[in-house]
C-alpha cells in the first residue's frame, strides 16, 4: 500500500509541473482540437516516374527547404490523385489577435490615402452640398486635408469653366466669316486669350492634385516598415567598443516616414506599436497567408541575364532605386534583386567586410544624402567584380539594408518562373574545374528558352 501511495505521489508531482510548464507557455494544439488551415496541391508526375516516390521526393524538398527543423508544427502527406496536403494548426487566440491588430493598423494607414478615381468622382459631382459632403468624407480623420480637398474642388470648377470658355470661342471662330478680316483677327485673339487660360487652370490643377496625392503613404513604404527589423544595429567597424547600439532598421524608417508625412505620424506610431506587440508572441508561423507564399516561393527556378556595364548608363535605376526601392519598374527592361547570400556572392572577404559595413550604415543613416553616397561606394565595388573573360556586375546598395543586382527582366534575357517550361531533374555534381555545381535538365521548351537567352551572350554573368 505504501509503495502505490508513493508511486500515486509521484504521478502527483508530475502532473502538478507539466500543469506548471502549461500555465506558462501554452502548448500549440494540433489541427483536430483547434482548428486551422489545410492547403492541397496536385503534383505533376512525370511520365515513367513512380508517383509515390515524386510525392514523397516533393514532400520531402518542401520540408527541407519551410519547416528544416520541424518547428513550425505543420502535417505533410499524400493524398488520392498525385496530390499532397499540408495542414497548419491555427494559432493561439491571443496570437492571432495581436496579428489581427497589426493587420488593422496597416490597413487603417493606407485607408487613409485618396485615390485619384475616387477624388475625380467626388469633384465631378454636380450638387454643391452633395460634393461639400464628400469632401469631407475624403478628408475624414486628416482634417487638415479639407481645405487642400476645397481649394482642388475650386481649381476643377475653372479648370472646366475654361475648358467651356475655350470651346465657346473656338466655335465663334468657326462660325466667323473668312472675308471678315477684323472679326477674324478678334476671335482668334479671344481663342488665344481662351487657350492661355485653359493651359493656366489645368497647370494649377494639375499642381494642388500632385501635392494632395503626396500625402498618400505609398504600399510599399508600409510594406517596408513591416518587414525591417526592429532589432538595434551593431555599430560599425572602428567605432569605440562602449558606444550603444544603433536605432533598429524599423526605427531609423520609421522616423524617416514621420519626417515625410507628419499628418499620419500617429497611424505609423500604431502600426509600429501593434509590430512590436504581434513580434512579442508571433510563433514561426502563425498565418496561413505566409504559409502559401512560402509554398508558392518554394522550388521556383528563374535564370536571369545580369546587366552589362557597358549597355550603361543606369542612372534611372540608381535613382529608381533609391527614392522607391525595388520593387518599382517591374516593367522595364531591367529589374533589382536582392542578393540572398553576400558570403556566396563575394569571394573576396575585404570586399564582403566593406559592403556589410555600407549595409550596416544605410540602415542607421536618415540624411538622404549620406545614403546615396553609400549607395555610390557600394555600386563602385560591385563594378570592380569580374575581370578576365568575367563581366561586372550593376550592383547596389538600398535603405532598407540589402544589396541589389541588376537583372534581365525581358524574353531575350530572362527565363521566369511562371512560364508553361519545366525542370524535370536536378543533383549536386561538378563543373570543368572540379568546383561544386548544379545538374539540372529541363523540358523541351525549358531546353528552347535556355538557348534563346544565353546564346547572345555568351560570356554574360546569368543568375540562377
């Protein structure tokens, strides 16, 4: 009897620490007792391939490469019809709250811009008291945009007037007698006077909207706040070994936002609030959105041709670059991408010290003209790359504290992950030199498009 009362003790003790260990840190319950995501994918088995073994190879890729060290709590399997789940628990209520919480702020700050469609619909209405209210619907919670929204509101109302004053003296012109020298001579004064003033009103218009949209934060500013870091900066090299950290990456943008756009300095201190707060609890994975852009970024293979130096200059894509970073020009012939590596990327450890160093300092820096410099020297480093039958690269630095290269963006230079072409084998081998390389063999297209674009370049850098 006094061995089981001890062992009954024992299991006692036990429970009441696990219970201690649960009042802490709150376990994460499984998909079955909380809910969640569950996400199926079709997988394309190539012909003469074992289906299982296909899945049970991409299973495994995808694995590796989003949840290495099993952390993140997420169910892989096969499922009928050569598909594969991944199933996500939800996450904890007070996480996803705090999650939800950042979300609104973000969206409350960009709720707070005006779009162009919509404040030409507001100014095109014809009721005077019906426009009156929909100004300050627009102007609702930055009151101090209703007198810009007003003066708009009057610089469109001459804007048409004379638009209507030019066309009345365009048609007394055309009704004018070709023979009626002195009426002619008049009209054609009147339509010069009619035109001048048109031209005035469209330019003052023109003028009030450009300064009424630049209080609109653009998306990529807050996505930029969202993503920084908010850990404090080491200081760079040289400096004294008791100076305090630099401010963090979100700090430095977030002052720089501020600075920019003083009327939603409280929207951008919510957002940076409700950041701080989500980071606190956020989980390796807590968002089912997350979850699919990792799965969608996963094993997706483009080849790009870098930019030559010598098809320069490419000054637009520095300024580009540096005033809206790189996720602008998506269209133009060249696109920025960061380099996920610099220990890959650069040989050289000299040059890899100094550009960290430029990294570190953009991040600390809020003088623009300082950043630029920085971003100078970076982009004078990246041109010293290469040599031999090698070329340099187009590089640069950015304020958000990567590095950037200058990729091909074009059919002749770019074979891009959404084309219909496919990878169908890849393993580690050797190239020429003995040096590690990747095998890879691609479809017949795949094969047509590789050619199409290294084929006028031989000898070009190609990232991969």
């Amino acid at each position: 009897m006094g061995q089981i009362l001890s062992r009954l003790a024992t299991v006692l003790v036990v429970i009441s620490l696990f219970g201690l260990v649960l009042a802490f840190k709150p376990l994460k319950p499984g998909i079955d007792l909380a809910g969640g995501t569950t996400l199926v994918y079709d997988v394309t088995v190539p012909d003469g391939s074992n289906a299982d073994d296909v899945i049970d190879s991409t299973i495994q890729v995808l694995r590796d490469r989003i949840d290495p060290s099993s952390t993140r709590n997420l169910v892989w399997r096969k499922v009928a019809g050569n598909r594969l789940e991944v199933q996500m628990p939800a996450a904890n209520p007070f996480v996803t709250e705090r999650r939800d919480a950042s979300i609104a702020a973000a969206e409350a700050l960009q709720e707070g811009n005006i779009s162009s469609a919509a404040l030409e619909s507001t100014l095109a209405l014809t009721d005077a008291d019906q426009r009156a209210g929909a100004l300050k619907t627009l102007a609702a919670g930055l009151p101090e945009r209703l007198p810009q929204l007003e003066n708009l509101a009057a610089l469109f109302d001459q804007r048409q007037q004379a638009v209507e004053a030019f066309q009345a003296a365009e048609a007394e012109f055309n009704a004018t007698a070709e023979d009626d020298t002195a009426a002619t001579n008049r009209t054609i004064l009147a339509m010069e006077a009619a035109f001048q003033n048109l031209f005035d009103t469209r330019i003052a218009y023109r003028d009030a909207l450009a300064e009424l949209l630049a209080t609109n934060i653009p998306q990529r500013s807050v996505d930029r706040l969202i993503n920084a870091s908010n850990d404090p900066l080491p200081q760079p090299a040289g400096a004294p070994a008791d100076a305090p950290d630099l401010p963090s990456p979100r700090a430095t943008l977030l002052d720089q936002l501020k600075a920019q756009f003083p009327a939603r300095a409280d929207a951008l201190d919510n957002l940076a609030t409700a950041l701080a707060a989500y980071e606190e609890v956020k989980g390796p994975l807590d968002d089912p959105n997350q979850l699919k852009l990792l799965l969608r970024g996963s094993g997706v293979l483009e080849m790009r041709i870098a930019a030559d130096p010598a098809q320069g200059p490419f000054t637009e894509y520095f300024t580009r670059l540096d005033q809206t970073g790189p996720n602008s020009g998506i269209d133009q012939p060249f696109r920025w991408f960061a380099i996920d590596d610099l220990n890959n990327f650069v040989n050289n450890e000299n040059l890899r010290a100094e550009l960290n160093d430029i990294t570190i300092q953009l991040r600390a820096t809020t003088d623009a003209d300082a950043a630029r410099t920085l971003a100078d020297r970076a982009s004078s480093i990246f041109s010293t790359m290469g040599g031999g039958d090698s070329k340099a690269f187009i590089g640069r630095a950015a304020v958000d504290g990567n590095l950037y290269i200058l990729l091909g963006n074009q059919l002749n230079t770019a074979m891009a992950g959404n084309e219909a072409w496919r990878l169908t084998s890849a393993n580690r081998g050797t190239d020429q030199q003995g040096f590690p390389a990747l095998n890879f063999t691609l479809d017949a297209l795949g094969a047509s498009r590789l050619g199409q674009i290294t084929e006028p370049h031989v000898g070009w850098n190609m990232a991969v």
